[in-house]
C-alpha cells in the first residue's frame, strides 16, 4: 500500500483520493491553531511558496487530539489562513489514534517511528511522502519545517 490507497476530507467536507497527487512531493502535518507549535504554520508556508511549483504539496489535518484546536474544521482552517496566511489545502478535523482515527495516520503510524515510538505525540508531526507514495521520513514535532529542506531537495534532484 501507499498514501494514494486514501481518502482525504477537505475542510469543507469535500472528500477525494490522494491519488491526485501521485508524482508530487508531499508533506502530511497533524495541526492545531491554538498550540505552541503553531508559528510553525509560517515555515511550511514558506516551503510551501518555494516548492509548490516543482511539484510539492502540503495537506493540514487540524487535530483536537490535544485539546488545542477550534471547534469546527472550518474555524480551524479560516484562523490558519488569517493568522498565518496559510495557501496550501487544510482538511477536515481528524483524529490521530484510536477505534474513529482517520486511515490517513493510522497508516502512516503504523509505517514510521517517532522517538518515543510510533504513536503521534503531539501537534506538528511531519510526513514527507515520495513522488511514489511512499514515506520518506517522519518529523518530530518540535523539528522546525526548516529541517525538511534538504530532504525536499533530494526527492527534487537538487542535491
């Protein structure tokens, strides 16, 4: 299997196959407006802006798994976008572990390891994804967005 067997919500409540996506980078990040974490939301932007054209693209998936997010997705979603001047698309609330996890994470769990295992810790986990669909590496997340570039390169043929 590969991320392109899945299914996305969008915050609108839109839902498509990630297959659109085969042949572009991808990165899949677990977010939250209200965490610590969220200035991180400037980074990926920026990423985001760089890469896009060279065939990147970032999903956000809002989160309350942590008690840090707004009530409805498209809260979540409009407050990335004013706060953060957020472009790329966000998704519709999901949550990250148990029986009603969204398969999106379940499988990417369950095909990665964090520092403290596999299960997602916290806001702002980072999956990088291949042009393939295959996970390239996973992000702590207090890894700054920065820290992808590289990798981002690699999978472009910059490096």
């Amino acid at each position: 299997m590969t991320i392109y067997d899945y299914a996305a919500t969008l915050e609108n409540g839109e839902t498509y196959s990630l297959e659109k996506y085969k042949g572009q980078i991808l990165i899949i990040v677990n977010t939250a407006t209200k965490c610590g974490l969220a200035p991180q939301f400037e980074d990926l932007e920026k990423i985001y802006e760089t890469y896009q054209d060279q065939g990147l693209e970032i999903l956000g998936f809002p989160s309350n798994q942590f008690k840090q997010e707004l009530s409805t997705s498209e809260e979540a979603s409009e407050a990335c976008r004013l706060t953060y001047g957020v472009t790329f698309p966000m998704h519709a609330i999901s949550k990250l572990s148990g029986e009603d996890a969204n398969p999106i994470f379940t499988y990417l769990v369950d095909n990665t390891t964090g520092v403290l295992g596999s299960k997602i810790k916290w806001n702002f986990t980072k999956f990088l994804i291949d042009q393939e669909g295959n996970i390239v590496k996973r992000y702590a997340p207090k890894d700054s967005p920065k820290k992808m570039i590289g990798d981002i390169e690699a999978l472009l043929g910059k490096k």
